[in-house]
C-alpha cells in the first residue's frame, strides 16, 4: 500500500514507495480502515488535551458528535451543567450557534476526524430554556430553523434525546418539525428513543411515524432491549423493524457490545424530578414522595424505572468528587452496606453530595439481545462512551470496537464493514472506512494473532492488545494531529431488507 498527502494511492503488494516517503513494516500484520465510531459523546473531548485517547488507542479514526440529543452548542444557560455528566466539563467557549461550533472544529486539526449532529436538547434550551412544558408555535418554529441552520452549517444529521431532559417534553409536533428538516437536507434522524424496556417497540413507532410522515431517515440509537421482564425480546423488535424497511421505511441502528449501559443518575429518577433532582432531593418534605415512586411503575409516557427492574446490586456509580471518590465504581447497594444505610437513602444522599454530576452503569440489556442485535445486517456499532476525565468509566469507552469485531457474532469481514464502510456510508462520508485508490489513508495495523479486547468492568481503561500504529489523513497518531471535520455528501436510501 502506498499514501500519499493524505489518500491512498495504490494498494497492491510491491507498490513502489515515493522518494523520503516513511516506510511501515506491517510482516505479520493486517493493515485496516479505521472504525468509524457511530455513536460518541466527544463533543467536549476532543477540546481537551487527552480527551480523544480512548478512541486512537482502539483505531478509531473518525468519531460521530451530537448524539442522545445532547451537545455543547447553541451555549444557553444551564447548558453545561446538565450535559457535563455525560460530556465532561465544557470548554471555556462561548458559541451562539451550532455553525459557530462547527466552524471551530474545522479550524484546527484534531487526532481524529469528526462528524456532527446537532442535538436537540441545546436547540430546544435555546428557544425556552429548560421549561417542563411544550414548545408553542412559535418556538417549534425557531428549534426547527436553528435545526436546519446547523444542517446548512455541515451537520451530518439532527439527533434526539428522549430519555432526557429538556427532549423528553417534545411533542410530535416539534418533532415533526425536526424530522421534515432532516428530510429536506437528506440528513438523518438519529433518536435516542423514550423507553428501551416495556415500550420499547411503542417508542420505535413513534419514530417510524415521523419517518413515514417525512420521508426522514431514521437511525435508532444503542438499539437493545432492558429489563429481565422483557429479556428474549430482541428477535421481535428486529422483525419490527424488517417490517418496516419493508413499507419503505429507510431505518437502521448502531449497537455497543454490552449487557450494561452507562448514563446519568438523573436518569434513575422520574423526568419530572430530574431538571431539580438535588433541591428534591435535599428537601424533607420532597425527597421521601420522590424516592417511594422508585419503587413502583411509571406511566407509558414516561422513562424506564431503571431502579426498579434491576435494583441496587446492579446499580454501579461514578463520578465523585474527590471527597467521596472511595464510592467510585461501587454499586449502590455495596455503598449502602458500607454506610448502614437503606439503599434508596444512600442514593439520594449520594446524588446531594455529588451536586448531581454522577454517572451510572446500569447491568439491564438482555446479553443475547445484544448479539441479536449486532446479528441484523442493518446496524452499526457506536461505543456511547462517556469521556469522563477521570475515576471509573463503563470499559465500552475504550473497547467497544476490539469487542464487537472479535466477539463472533459476524464473520471478521462483516463485522469490520459494520465499523468502518458501512457506517461511512450512512453518514455520507465519501472516501472513507475502505481501503482503496482514492480513499482517504484513515488507517490502523493490528497484530490478529495479538488483538484482544482488555477493557473489563473492573479495570476499563485499557486499550486493546495488539494495535500496532493508527493513521489519521495518512499522519501516524502521535507525531501530528490530521483529523478533518467531515460534511456528509448527500446519501442514496438504504437498499431493500435483506435480513431474511
């Protein structure tokens, strides 16, 4: 293989090298694209000197901002604190909008390429802040112009965020409205859907009308099934689904390789109470109310009661300050133990102690639905790591593409497509995630007989075994940064279902 000024330039063995060109030795090795992460949560990261380490050191290239309806743009007040959970700790920017975020991003070469959807959440806090309430005519009208700017801008999509607040209070309306932006720019609809355990296929409907009504195409984000009440559910949901491609609904997926699934400990909590989880919380004559509804049902309309279907031995939090960083990685029950307290009340004195910045891992995804899901030939793979700076992190962050290539659900050569090509073609990145003439040289070499998945629950940072170089524009990672901000080019549909 040969590259040169950033493309490859020939790929049969014996190509004669360019006069000073750097010369790889890869005996024994496999030379591949780089993954193309379909799902992160980078938008803060790649600010931070660091921050884009878990992605390189598992040869991923090119990560996908915005997702779960979450970013750092349009900057509103309250912005930061309710997305640095997730993110981490924003910049010290300042972006009135989304194109000016963009613009930043491209300005400077960073260690790996992006791509970016504009979230919903920053859009909707824009327009009426985080009110518990509907956006009227008027604001709908401006979340969807700010929406189609940021399309206009290079966005590769709008993403939602419907477990969250403020996303979870959108009506169809507005987000019909996003949708019919989404289609008229040819980008996709990337949801986070309301509920992945009882109303799972509900939640996907609801998505599907929008993308019946608009022609949008529709792309489910971590698609998994929760709870143990609904374990073994996968199958009919990917039927659902079959369906609907088969009416001509163009929709895909993108799946992290894991039972466990990692989020806010807002999320915990009913959508009400999560805008002033801490006040609640520290308030006598509020907590007691809230904490007993973690024990029974929610409505159909509201989010999953995580609490109540796995427990707190099941429960793992994250996130401390450095005063309470001896509860990092422990699960809530073994917390309570420790401090002879109930479980629910060490939850809540937790949550006031850490001003509500913590993180959990949540052990609720059906294991065989995940390898379902990775089966369908219509998903990709995203890691949805949360690049927290430091402490306990779910190793999906830095092992989700070594896991789900070697985990044997696919033949090697699928499950690579599914990182890199097929997920290049989805988001309508031209030249990348192959190895061919003319493409861009988004590279890693990797030892096969050494490759192995080293990130666990108990120790998960650590990068995979066996990554010997990763290149970025052609530019080994470490001796220069070459990541490009990518603007999708205009994406044919998905072909017919072919998942039999």
């Amino acid at each position: 293989m040969v590259v040169e000024a950033g493309l490859i330039t020939a790929v049969e063995a014996g190509a004669p090298a360019p006069v000073g060109a750097e010369v790889v030795d890869a005996s024994g090795r496999a030379m591949l694209p780089g993954f193309i992460d379909a799902h992160s949560h980078d938008d803060a990261a790649l600010f931070r000197p660091g921050g884009l380490d878990p992605k390189t050191g598992q040869g991923v290239t090119t990560t996908v901002l915005g997702n779960c309806g979450l970013g750092v743009a349009p900057s509103s007040p309250g912005l930061a604190e309710s997305a640095t959970p997730v993110l981490g700790p924003f910049p010290d920017r300042h972006w009135p909008t989304f194109g000016d975020y963009l613009a930043e991003i491209a300005a400077e070469a960073r260690a790996v390429n992006t791509v970016a959807l504009v979230p919903h959440a920053p859009l909707r806090a824009a327009a009426l802040g985080f009110e518990r309430r509907p956006a009227t005519a008027a604001e709908v009208d401006a979340i969807a112009g700010t929406a189609a700017s940021a399309l206009d801008a290079g966005a590769a999509g709008i993403s939602l965020g419907l477990m969250y607040a403020p996303g979870d209070e959108a009506t169809r309306d507005e987000l019909l409205a996003l949708a019919t932006a989404a289609a008229r720019h040819d980008r996709l609809l990337v949801a986070h859907i309301r509920n992945e355990a009882d109303h799972l296929r509900a939640s996907i409907d609801e998505m599907a009308d929008l993308a019946r009504a608009t022609g949008a195409r529709l792309h489910i984000s971590h698609l998994k099934v929760t709870g143990p009440a609904n374990a073994g559910g996968m199958p009919a949901i990917i039927d659902h689904l079959d369906a609907l491609r088969d009416e001509g609904i163009d929709v895909t997926a993108d799946v992290y390789p894991y039972d466990a699934g990692s989020t806010t400990v807002a999320s915990l909590f009913p959508p009400d109470a999560q805008g002033a989880l801490v006040a609640l919380l520290s308030d006598p004559t509020t907590r007691r109310p809230l904490l007993a509804r973690l024990d029974h049902p929610w409505p159909a309309t509201a989010l999953e009661n995580q609490w109540a279907a796995v427990g707190p031995g099941r429960i793992l939090l994250a996130g401390f300050p450095a005063t309470m960083a001896e509860y990092e990685g422990l699960s809530v029950a073994a917390i309570a133990a420790s401090r002879a307290q109930d479980p629910l009340d060490a939850l809540a004195d937790l949550v006031v102690g850490a001003a509500g910045q913590l993180t959990v891992v949540v052990f609720h995804t059906d294991p065989d639905g995940v390898r379902q899901a990775l089966a369908w030939p219509h998903t990709l793979v995203g890691s949805d790591g949360l690049p927290r700076e430091a402490g306990f992190v779910h190793p999906r962050l830095y092992g989700t593409f070594p896991r789900a290539l070697t985990l044997g659900v696919l033949p090697f050569d699928a499950a690579l497509a599914r990182m890199t090509s097929a997920t290049a073609d989805r988001f309508g990145l031209a030249r990348r995630g192959r190895i061919e003439v003319g493409a861009a040289a988004d590279l890693q070499l990797v030892d096969l007989g050494a490759y192995a998945d080293r990130a666990t629950y108990d120790d998960p940072r650590r990068s995979p075994a066996g990554l010997a170089g990763v290149w970025v524009g052609g530019v080994r990672v470490g001796a220069a940064s070459a990541g490009q901000f990518l603007r999708p080019a205009p994406a044919a549909p998905a072909g017919p279902n072919k998942s039999g």
